[in-house]
C-alpha cells in the first residue's frame, strides 16, 4: 500500500505535467504525440520520476505503426510500421541528448491476413542518416524546453513527434496486481481549445456549426494505457501503449467511414549509467515541443515523384502533353498535368520564364507575384493574358502576411491601369486575396485592406463615379470589418450608386439599415444582407411589425416572399431562421400573401440530407419599381453545403438601368401573350436605345464566384455605337465563308483544398481534394478530361499512405458543321456529317495506396474491393451484419437506321458494404459508365445530316401556346413510334421498318 500511495501521488504529479500543468487554461490535457518533439516527451512520461538524472542512460524500445482503411474483412488496406531503439542520456545538468539506433521501415499495402508488412531499407537508410546525429533538447521541473536538431534534419524528421493540443482529457485508475497498476488517459480531441491542425483552400468556404449538430465527417480519439511497478528508486512506468482512432467520411460518419488506426508502444529496457559524451556537431533550433506543421506545397498527397533537377523533367512533360492532345484529350496522359504543377513549384525563380502561362500560376508562393510584378512592368502581356494570369494566380496564392503585402505592388504598378479589365481584375483580386488572409489571421490587420480604403476615399473626395463602384467592390470581396465606416460613407447622399455600397457590407453584415427615407431597391437590398446575418426571433419581428405599416407594396412583397420561402428551409444554417421566418410569415400572411408576380419577389430553394452532411440551395431576387415595368435589378446565387461548411457558387446580377428607363411604365402593342407581335413590339422601343442619356449604362452586371467578385462591366451607349461603327461582324462572316479552324488545350486546377492534422506517432494526417480539367477545342472537335482526387492518409515528402477516391470523366463530341443563313427570309440551314465513333467515359475506384521516395516508380495501388471473378455475382454472407457483394454490367443500344448513328451506353459496378453503412458504400468500390455513339448501316446511304429552319413571316403568326401544343403532338408521336418498334425483338420485322431500334444486352 505504501509502494501504491507513493505510484499514486507521482502519478498525481505527472499528471500535473502531462493534463494540468496549464491550469490557468482551464482546459485538460497536452496530448502526447510521436514525433521527433513527441518521442522525447514520450519517453519522459515513461518515467515515474518527473527528473531525470544526468548521470544516466535510459534505453527504450518503440513500435509505431498507423494503418488506413475500412477496418472490414476481405478489403484493402495501406500502412507504415517504424520501429527503433531510443536512448536518452545527459549532456549538463539541464541539458540532455536523444540518440535513435536500429531503425527500421515497413510498409503494408493488401489485405490483412493474406498479405505482411514489407521492408523499406532505402528509406530506412535514408531516415537513419538524418537521425545518426543525436538531437539536444532542455529538460527542467519536468517540462521540455528548447529542442536542437543536427544540420540537415527535415523539419518531418524533426516533426517525428508533436502535440494535438490542448484538449479534454479523462482518467481512470486500475490496481492490477499488488505491485502494478494501470492508468489510462482518453484523450477527446473533437473537444479542444487549440489543435495541431491546418486548413488550406477552404477560406471562401465559411464553417457551419449548426451541421455539426446532425453529424460529423471526421471523429477522432485518443488513448493512452501507462502500467507503473513500484521500484528502489520511486515508480516506473514500464510499458506505455497509445491507440488513436479517426474516422473519415465524405458525408456522415453515422453511415460509414474510412478508418485510421495508430498505435504505438514503449518499453524501457534498462537504465546504466552515462558513458562519455561525445561533442555535438552544428545544431539548429527547431522550436519547442509543440508539433509544427511543414510548409511544402510541392507535396502532393495523390503522386510522388523524385523533385531533383526539376526543369528537364518538365520540358520532358510538356512535350509529351502537346504531342498526345493535339486533335483529341488525352484522358490516359491528363494526370501529367498534375506532374508539371508538382514540379513547377519547385522550380526556381530563374526557371519561371520559360513556361507557359497556364502552369506557372499553380506556383503559388512568392515567386509568381515576383514573376508577374516583372511581366507587369515590362509590360509585354496582352490585356487578355494579364488578367486571366492574375486572376487564376491570386486565386491559389496562399495568403500569407508576406504574400498579401507584396501583392500591393501591383495596385501601383502603370501596367495595371493600361486596360479597365486589367484594373478590375487587379483590384477585386487582391480584395479576394484580402479576405482570405482574413480567414486563416485573427485578428486581421488593417493594413492588409488599407490601400482600399484609401483609394475609396480619394474617389469619394474627386466624386468619380467609376473609381467609387470599384473601390466599392474591392472591399466588398475584402470583408474586412475596418471598412464598415468607409461603405456607410457611400449610402445616400453622394454621386456614387449607393446600391453597391450596400452590397460592400454582404460579407461583413454586421449592421441593418433601417431608415424608411432611403429608396425602395437599398432598403429591399439591405434586407438580404440583414437575413445573411442570421437575424434573432425579436428582430425579425420588430421587421414584421414595420412592414404592416409598410406603404410601398414591391418592400413589402419582397419582404414576404423572402421570409416565406425561409420559412420553407432545411439547411442547417437557416434551421432557427426558419422558425422564426414562419412566425413572421403568419403573422404578415392575411396583409401581403396575395400579392401577385408584378411586385418585387425572393424566392429561396433549397435541399439538405443528414445522411450526406451535403446541401443545396438557390435564390432569386427580383427588384422591380412603380414607375417601370422592367425590373430595376434581377440576381441569383447559389449555395452548396457539405462537411460542415458552406460555399457560395456562382452568382450573378444585372441592373437594366438605362433599359428600364426606355421601357417605362408600358410598352405599346404588347398584350402579353408572348406572340409574335408581342415580340415586334418589344423590338420596335429597343430601336430607340440612343434616346438614353450618355451618363446611363444601358446594362450593368456582375458575376460572383465562392462570394467574391470577379468581373464587372457597364455596357453604355457609346459602347454599343463603336461595335456599330466599327462592327466586325462582316469580318466574320467573311471568315465563316472561307471556313476556319484553332485549336485550343487549357488546364485548369480548379480547387485543392488540403486539411491536415497531427497523429500520435507525428505523422500528419491529411484530408485533400483535387478537381483538374483538361479542355480541348479544335477542328471539329471539342473535349474535356476531369480528374478527380480525394486522399486520406499520411503525406510527407518522404513516404505516403492511405485511402484514395481516383474518378476520371472523359467527354468528346464532334462539332463540325456548315451553315447557310439567309437573313432576308429568316430562313437557317445546318448540314452536318456522319458521325465518327465517339466514346465519352466516367470510371472510379477507391485504392488503398503507397509511395515512398526511394522507390517512387514502384508505387501500390490496390484496388480496396478485389475484382470480382464474375461479372454478375452477388454473395450474401451472414455474420454480425449482412455483407453484399455485387457486380453488373448493363448495356443498353439504341439504332437509328435512318440517320446511320448508334448509341450505346455501358456501366459496370462493384460494391462492397454493411448494410448500415450508408451513403458511403455507394461510393465503395469500382464504378465505370460510358455512352459510346457509333456509325451503323443505314437503310439508305447518308452523307450528312441536314436540319433546316424556316422562320420566315406566315399568313398566321403562331403563339407559344400553339408551339408547345405542336411540340407536344410531335413527341407523343415520336414515343408512339419508338415504342412500337422496341416491341419488336425480330431481325426481320427491323429490316422492313426503317425506324430506330433499342436493345437491351
């Protein structure tokens, strides 16, 4: 008892180092990891005594081993195993050494229980060489002070251990025998004040706390088992074992995930005392023994390549691209692609030059804004290439401090200014850039949005209208808080449109406009703002209570179609909105709810699964006046939910200002049955357009992508007669006569969005997406290849592990053809010729995956479902749960003997799954579908296809009800005629009905 009072309280003590020692954090436990940091701190703990004597070597054995996969029978898995010997002996009296003997690396990629771990002596010689060299660290009252690592060390070798952070922790105490007892510590990571972990690409996409509350997409835990025996000289810890679980998914982890599972353990193997110590070498600070992140974005978590001598290998690449996908995409080579951005972004600055625009803007650190600020000043881009570069590069440029302050330069750099586009693009891209700097610093400087508003006063004391709206839109893509005071500037009363000042606050929506003296089109644009703030039950019915004395009927409506269709909502950002909006609905209803289409309207759509965590919504917003029939401004934007966050989509607006005001209150002759007349006499007050002031836009719009804007233009009248002076439209029609071809090939990145976070064993485990086209436009032909990646696993630049979601979608469709337009008698003609084969494909598998860098070319990809043997098998085993396995491959053909094409579509699909386990399992396993369009035998000898439309005056102008009863006659007809022809399985019977067939294999 006296040997367990002394375990007890030293385990009091230890616990006061490893759970409580920030007690005035008020939060629990720092979490032991493995890495180099984490090992050292691991191998304190193992030691009862909260000192270590400088006089001693204590020696450890450490097994850690992370694997990835479903955790279910007869699937794939990928892991790593390291083992070694650690030994900790004393340098001064607070100064002590870490030396790791006998390493080896291992790597599992197959099935459990059929396939072992393998050995890896490359990169197992590889990392002994960066740990020959024993590290320093500083070791005082119990806690880890400065660590020292030789010269040379990567920063993954170092991160070899590391913290989660400072999270909740539980214990619990168990006498196993008279001289042992066991402690276990668990360790709740989902429930921190600060984690280890690291988001990138996800700043436009704004967390949503409310979907936590359904469901999660990644869960982890934590715990640790330390068995203490009492000993001479106080309790030891003899063996400590650490078990971390996470699970992953896509959707709802409730219906299934992709599982993480690491382990490691330690057990001291002697304490003697402390030979000599030998001198160290050149040692540098690497910090304290908190896990530090490792800043490469050369690494990519989807391939792994030998980086050295970086240029010859891209010119090897980029030779091989042009060549493949001259007349056609390539999907077999788009992957290169991603190779050439890999090794783009460890290219020297120098190296930069010779490369193609449309690469060099995934180098996304500080030597594209170096590479573009020297282009922007020589000044030899054209305006098109200046700003579709910047806008594509200052879209995947981290936002560092660094970063965003040099991107300033390019607000004064003369080239800039050269082109309004190029203007634009500078200005609302680095507002962009602002807020996304914003996102990931807290709190944000002001300096960062300084130059905006500056530029937004200066325009408001030289009252130019056009320097006003962009420095309105700048800091409307900034959202920067600061800039409150300088958008309320711009509210009624200046020359500038206060209804872009009003849309400046949308991302920042911290104040509501309430005064009935402003126009009807800001205050129904101040509501959409205010209802993006989330508003409280009590504010949203003082608005209700204002709007029944509301007189100008388009607030009102607006107001109630609104709040009406919020009412309706289920996505989790709107789930208390939506119950206070239906409380405001009724209470509004017996005053508004009739109110027709001709008054101003929002209406909000949307969709949400629990199961998915995944989302969707839409809104259209109409804002019409009493004076005008044409509506003074129409916008729509879109929203897309998934994995607790949200993310605007595309958004677009268009105010028909000068339109609006050659239109009026009524157009003469128009009756509104959308006849032919009606469209004459919309024509005929379109061909007044230059009675509108020179000062009026006839059109302004905007498009918004992830909520920032990123293009703008006013279309004025003087605009339109210099196309009408100056038309190109002969020149094309020339060129159209004589016939003409290009070619186009683009790649695009269109997201990398990378989550990382640490381990028990220190390596970071890391959640990506990658989304990459290929477009090709040529010749007769046009065709896109998307690539898609989705990884979860260990990535560092030396080894990779994990589970991978590979899916490629391939389209190609012939677009050649001649026309013959007669203008005169309205009258259209298309020929086009036989079709070649065409075959547009979609397959998709998930792997369980491994590379490492001494090998990169022998890399595993194992199929996480084995193949089936046959193709229509399905097996039902029983157990604690029903497991299915399935495999079909359909096809469907359809004929057309008359026109000579054939149509086939193929799917085939494997899965795997728990019958609980969904939605996951739809994604589980290898899915391919192709729609393939072949030439077939006609009845009669095709040599293209002709399609002519007349559209020339006729005795009786038809309607569109008459064209929809017309269309609808011919496609009962047509379903009329293929039915009757499917019905039919005899050879014979097709070949005296020269009509299409369908056939089923």
């Amino acid at each position: 008892m006296v040997a367990h009072s002394n375990i007890l309280m030293r385990i009091t003590q230890l616990g006061m180092i490893i759970s409580l020692r920030d007690r005035e954090d008020r939060q629990g436990a720092l979490v032991l990891t493995f890495t180099m940091r984490a090992l050292i701190l691991c191998c304190l703990v193992a030691l009862a005594d909260l000192s270590l004597d400088p006089k001693k070597t204590y020696e450890y054995k450490y097994v850690g081993q992370v694997n990835f996969g479903r955790g279910l029978p007869n699937l794939a898995e990928s892991g790593v195993r390291l083992t070694c010997k650690v030994k900790i002996f004393g340098a001064s009296a607070h100064a002590f050494m870490l030396q790791v003997s006998d390493l080896a690396f291992e790597e599992f990629n197959g099935f459990p229980g059929k396939n072992a771990f393998n050995g890896a002596p490359k990169l197992a010689a590889l990392i002994s060489a960066q740990l020959a060299r024993p590290f320093a660290f500083e070791f005082a009252g119990g806690h880890v002070g400065d660590i020292q690592a030789p010269t040379g060390t990567s920063d993954t070798v170092v991160n070899i251990l590391g913290l989660h952070g400072l999270c909740q922790s539980n214990y619990a105490v168990e006498e196993a025998a008279d001289t042992e007892m066991i402690i276990t510590q668990v360790v709740d990571l989902n429930n921190c004040r600060e984690r280890a972990e690291l988001f990138s690409g996800m700043a436009t996409a704004v967390p949503d706390p409310v979907a936590t509350e359904k469901g999660d997409s990644i869960v982890s835990t934590v715990k640790y088992v330390y068995t203490l025996k009492p000993s001479a000289a106080g309790a030891v810890i003899s063996k400590a074992h650490a078990l971390e679980l996470q699970h992953f998914s896509p959707f709802n982890v409730k219906g299934g995930s992709f599982k993480m599972q690491a382990t490691k353990e330690l057990l001291l193997l002697g304490v003697t005392d402390t030979a000599t110590v030998l001198p160290l070498g050149p040692m540098l600070p690497k910090g304290n023994i908190v896990y530090k992140f490792v800043n490469n974005p050369a690494n990519l978590p989807i391939m792994m390549q030998n980086l050295d001598n970086p240029i010859p290998k891209v010119v090897e690449l980029v030779k091989h691209l042009a060549q493949a996908n001259i007349y056609q995409v390539d999907s077999a080579t788009t992957e290169d692609v991603m190779k050439a951005y890999q090794l783009l972004r460890v290219v020297p600055f120098e190296g930069l030059e010779a490369w193609f625009l449309n690469l060099v803007v995934e180098v996304n650190d500080a030597r594209i804004l170096r590479f573009l600020e020297l282009r922007f000043k020589a000044g030899d881009l054209s305006p098109i290439e200046a700003w579709q570069t910047l806008l594509l590069a200052f879209n995947h440029l981290q936002a560092t401090p660094e970063l965003v302050e040099t991107a300033k330069e390019f607000l004064t750099i003369p080239f800039s200014k050269s082109d309004q586009f190029v203007w634009h693009t500078v200005m609302l891209a680095y507002g962009s850039l602002v807020y996304k700097h914003c996102s990931y610093y807290t709190p944000c400087p002001v300096t960062a949005v300084q130059p905006l508003l500056d530029m937004a006063v200066d325009s408001l004391k030289r009252v130019n209208e056009e320097d006003m709206l962009l420095a309105l839109k700048a800091l409307g893509n900034a959202g920067h808080p600061a800039s409150i005071k300088t958008i309320m500037r711009f509210l009624p009363g200046v020359a500038a449109n206060p209804s872009a000042a009003v849309q400046a606050l949308r991302l920042i929506a911290t104040r509501d406009p309430h005064s009935r003296e402003l126009p009807a089109e800001l205050r129904m644009l101040a509501l959409v703002v205010v209802f993006q703030t989330k508003p409280p039950m009590a504010l949203v019915t003082l608005l209700s209570a204002h709007l029944l004395e509301e007189k100008d009927l388009h607030v009102a409506s607006f107001a109630y179609s609104y709040m009406k269709s919020l009412s309706r909502s289920s996505t989790p950002d709107n789930h208390y909105l939506s119950t206070t909006c239906n409380v405001a609905v009724k209470i509004l209803a017996p005053k508004f709810g009739r109110l027709s289409f001709r008054y101003s309207k929002a209406i909000s759509m949307d969709w949400f699964s629990d199961d998915f965590l995944m989302g969707t919504s839409m809104e259209f917003l109409m804002l019409q006046s009493q004076s005008n029939i044409f509506p003074t401004e129409i916008m729509m934007k879109g929203k897309y939910f998934f994995i607790g966050r949200i993310l605007q989509l595309l958004e677009f607006g268009i105010r028909p200002e000068g339109i609006k005001q050659l239109f009026g209150a009524n157009i003469p002759g128009f009756r509104g049955d959308l006849s032919f007349n009606d469209l004459q006499a919309v024509l005929k007050v379109f061909q007044g357009w230059e009675k509108v002031p020179n000062d009026k836009p006839l059109v302004s719009f905007f498009a918004r992508a992830s909520g920032q804007e990123w293009l703008f233009a006013d279309l004025k009248k003087e605009v339109v007669q210099s196309v009408i002076k100056d038309s190109p439209v002969w020149g094309i029609i020339d060129s159209l006569k004589r016939g003409f071809s290009f070619h186009v090939t683009k790649p695009f990145l269109i997201f990398e969005t990378r989550y990382f976070q640490a381990t028990t064993l220190g390596l970071p485990i890391e959640i990506s997406k990658y989304y990459e086209t290929i477009a090709l436009e040529t010749d007769g032909f046009v065709g896109y290849t998307k690539d898609f990646w989705l990884f979860h696993g260990i990535s560092t630049e030396l080894f990779q592990c994990g589970t991978e979601l590979k899916s490629k979608s391939s389209i190609t469709l012939p677009w050649k053809f001649s026309a013959k337009v007669n203008i005169r008698e309205r009258k259209f003609e298309l020929d086009f010729p036989l079709a070649k084969s065409q075959s547009n494909s979609s397959p998709s598998n998930v792997y369980a995956v491994s590379r490492n860098i001494e090998a990169p070319a022998l890399a595993k990809m194992t199929p996480m479902m084995p193949v089936a043997m046959d193709a229509n098998n399905e097996i039902v085993r029983s157990g604690a749960a029903i497991v299915k396995e399935r495999a079909t491959a359909p096809k469907v053909c359809a004929e057309s003997v008359v026109y000579g094409l054939g149509m086939c579509v193929e799917s085939e699909l494997q899965r795997a799954y728990y019958r609980e386990e969904y939605p996951l399992y739809y994604f589980m396993g290898y899915t391919h579908f192709a729609l393939k369009i072949v030439p077939v035998q006609p009845i009669k000898p095709v040599e293209r296809i002709h399609v002519e439309l007349n559209a020339g005056p006729s005795r009786h102008p038809i309607s569109a009800r008459e064209l929809l009863q017309t269309l609808r006659r011919l496609s009962k007809e047509a379903m009329k005629n293929l039915g009757s022809v499917s019905a039919s399985s005899s050879m014979e019977n097709v070949q005296q009905n020269p009509r299409d067939i369908v056939t089923e294999y």
